[in-house]
C-alpha cells in the first residue's frame, strides 16, 4: 500500500466511521455533545411585544403630553386591560406591552406628578421589543451536527427544552508503547523517559467529546501487545509508538495476529509518517500513532480529532485559518510540513512564525505553539509577509 496523502489517508479513514446511535440526555448535560436531532421553534421569541426599558408605556399619537396614569405591567405580570386615548401604563424592563400601546418613554425623560405623567414626543416602536424579534414560530434554531456549548445551550433553553437528542459519546481506547516509557510517578531508569504522548491525547480525546480510558505503557512483546489490543475495548484503540516497521514496532504484526484489514500503511506527512490505520477482526478500528509525542499530537488533529467528529456526526473539516508569515522559510521537501507556530493577533491580520526547531521529540515546543502551519509537500520559499494556512489550536 502507497505512502498516502494527507487529505487521502483521512478520507481513507472517515469511510470507515458512520455517526453513532442518538441518546437523550438532560439540557444540563448537553454541554459538549453532538446533536442528533434538529432544533425547531416551537413559538415566538418573545412571544408578546415586550419592553426594553424602565418607564411609561403609551400611545405615540399621545405624546407629548400629559396621560393618566391607569396600571402597571411588570415582567411575568402584565397590565390587564387596553390603554385609552391620554392614558399610560407604568412598565418594566421585559414586561408585556399593554394593548393599544405602541412605544415606551424611559423614566429619565418623564415627570410624574400624582396619578398624571409628562411624557416628550416618542416615535412608535420606541424602546419596543416586538414578538419573534428573536426568533419565530418555526424557525430553525441549531441544525444536528452542532456541538452544545453555552451559547447554544441557552438558545435550545429559550426554546423550551429540557431535554436533547444527541450522538453517543465514542468510546476510545488508547495505550503507549515502548520499553523507554515509563508511568509517573515511577521512576524511569538511566534510559526511559515518562509518558507524555498519551496522557496529552486522553485529555485531548476528552475534550473532543469522546469517553476515553488509557492503559499503562505496553512493553515491546508481541505476545504483551497482542494482549494490550485485544483487551483495549471501544469504538477505536489508538496506539502511541510501535507503529513504525522497525524491529521493536510491534503493533502493526500484534494487529495482524488479530484480523487487521490495513486501510493506511503510512502517511507523507512530517512529522508522522509511520501513523497507520485499520479495522480489527471484531470490528474496531485501530489508529496507530507515531511515538515521538509531536508526531503523536500532530497526527491527532489531522486524524484522530475528525475521526471523533465523524463518530457524533460533526462537522469533519480541519478548521484552517490564512496568516501572514512572519519570517521567511525555506523550499518545502517531499512531505506535507505541519510546522509548530506561534500565532499574533493585531492590525486586523494573524501573523505566524514557525519555530526553529521542528524535532519531532520536543514537547516544550508544542507546549509554546498556538497553532500548526501546513506547508504542502514541493511547496517553493516564502518570503516574510506571504499569506500560509495554519490550523489553530485550541488553548485554554
């Protein structure tokens, strides 16, 4: 199987994944899930003329003038009655407009005196919150597919819902492997280093919406990673090192041993070209990743963040960005460049500058970057001030 491209492999990988079955869960706890279902109005949003101020409502046609003062309509309570010629109501800021009224005069530019208010001359609609003004009966609201944040959390809460349809988290198994790695707070011998890679990618898969459990590093036996695969249950196992083809690499052989249909062999992509991909004898699909913790983490937003999506029915696409290029870069070679880059904000442009070092090992560098530039495989020199694509991350 051919060395893929990028946007290949990916697709390679999607066909692979359909959106899991919908479940129903509380308005409360549908922060950070996929929805399943469209949102649909199912009245006005307000579904009355309401408003906007403190004051006086009344007739324009009335003012200005001196009216007769004949109720009140506050938020929740409104004024039981229609308004005659001369008269007003006192009224609060998201209560009812009273009938036969058309605009509202602030408090600040009226005078009451007894059971009468001066009122200066006001254009109808004034200070009128008018029903649907936000929404209509009917209308639209969120489209499945859309991930529940606050906002949208409180747009489904306007909409009366307390309840929603969302896609089934998906379950993701993930393990390192690697006689060099070793669990904190062991203490590593004069050759090991601690796992870094997974424990970034469990809070990454989290954060992405999926229930992910990670197992301790599996050392480089083959009858020990069979084990490890064979025990990691979940809609995809994603692997951290012993992806490549060296004789330590295990993975893709302890793969094999258990029915992989290979999909991805391998990806032109720098860094993270041993990352593979496949479907287990049982039906799960495999993601190896490389196990320097950049190619690792790189080869997550290119790969695994859409396969997720895919698994709740979102949107799949990388969400890239154009920058102005900060300083300039040498002739790309025959892999697609993902380079780590800090990102500035100001003048109405993002400006990026890649960093220095790229060494697929550095994890204090993806720890500064604010997002990854793609420079496409053959891509000539650019010089400072050339427009780049780059893919943002997400930082807290």
């Amino acid at each position: 199987m051919k060395l893929l491209a990028v946007d290949d492999a990916r697709a390679r990988m999607l066909a692979c994944v359909s959106a899991l079955p919908a479940e129903t869960v509380a308005l409360a706890d549908s922060i950070g899930r996929v929805l399943a279902e469209d949102i649909v109005a199912a009245r006005d949003q307000p579904p009355f003329h309401a408003s906007a101020m403190d004051g006086w409502a009344v007739r324009s046609g009335d003012a200005p003038g001196n009216l007769r003062i004949v109720g009140e309509s506050a938020a929740g309570h409104a004024y039981d009655g229609a308004v005659a010629l001369g008269e007003a109501v006192r009224i609060f800021t998201g209560a009812a407009i009273p009938d036969g009224c058309d605009a509202v005069v602030i408090q600040e530019n009226a005078t009451r005196d007894g059971d009468t208010v001066a009122v200066p001359a006001v254009a109808a609609g004034h200070h009128v919150r008018p029903a649907g003004g936000d929404f209509k009966a009917g209308a639209a609201l969120l489209e499945r597919g859309v991930r529940i944040d606050p906002w949208r959390l409180s747009l489904a809460a306007a909409a009366g819902r307390a309840e929603l349809s969302v896609a089934r988290r998906p379950r993701v198994a993930l393990f390192s492997t690697g006689e060099e790695i070793v669990e904190a707070p062991a203490t590593p011998g004069p050759f090991q280093i601690y796992d870094s890679g997974s424990r970034a990618l469990a809070a990454l898969v989290a954060g992405w919406g999926a229930d992910v459990s990670r197992a301790k590093p599996v050392r480089d036996d083959l009858e020990t990673t069979i084990q490890a695969l064979r025990d990691a249950q979940g809609d995809l196992v994603v692997t951290v090192g012993g992806a490549s083809v060296g004789d330590h690499d295990l993975v893709r052989a302890a793969a094999e041993a258990l029915g992989l249909d290979l999909k991805v062999a391998s990806v032109n992509v720098r860094p993270g070209k041993p990352t593979f991909f496949g479907v287990l004898g049982d039906g799960r699909r495999l993601l190896g990743l490389p196990g320097n913790p950049a190619s690792a983490l790189v080869c997550a937003e290119l790969f695994l963040r859409p396969l997720i999506a895919a698994y709740q029915g979102a949107d799949v696409g990388l969400r890239m960005i154009g920058a102005r290029l900060e300083a300039a870069l040498p002739a790309n070679g025959p892999r697609e460049h993902w380079m780590r880059a800090r990102l500035s904000y100001g003048g109405g442009f993002v400006t990026a500058q890649a960093y220095r070092d790229q060494d697929s090992s550095l994890v204090s560098v993806f720890a500064a970057s604010d997002g990854l530039m793609k420079r496409a495989a053959g891509t000539p020199a650019a010089a400072a001030g050339d427009i780049v694509e780059v893919l943002p991350l997400t930082r807290a």
